[in-house]
C-alpha cells in the first residue's frame, strides 16, 4: 500500500530539520498546542501577527537569521 504524502508547511519543515518538534515549540512560544499543530500541518493556515511574533521569537533562538517568508507565504 502506497502513502499518500501529505502537504507539510514550511513551519513544519523548520522544526523538523532543526530537530525540533511541536511540543518544544508550544513551551517556548507560550502559545496552545492545538494552534502550533494546526500551523504545523495545515500549509494553507495563516496565523495572526501576534502568533508569528511569538514563533519567531521562539525560533530566533535557534536559528537568528529566520525571516517570516521561511515559515510562510505572506501574500
């Protein structure tokens, strides 16, 4: 039986080669687990601006030179 891949978004892809996971995320964020999954797994999902403030934040420790376009498509 084949898998079908799923679409991840490019949230989900940063966490995943930085070695982190969701739960690492919502404890350094301070924000609910069930928003950080669904922005996770949802490419399509676009958070509110004090959401992307609190991720960068979070991830700026990990990674200083993260912009917002790394994590999502700003149209």
């Amino acid at each position: 039986m084949n898998r079908v891949e799923q679409k991840r978004s490019k949230l989900s892809i940063w966490l995943e080669r930085h070695n982190r996971d969701t739960d690492w995320l919502t404890r350094t964020s301070g924000l609910e687990r069930k928003t950080v999954e669904e922005l996770a797994s949802n490419p399509n999902k676009s958070p509110r601006m004090i959401t992307i403030r609190k991720i960068l934040y979070a991830v700026k420790r990990v990674d200083p030179s993260i912009k917002v376009s790394d994590l999502w498509d700003m149209n």
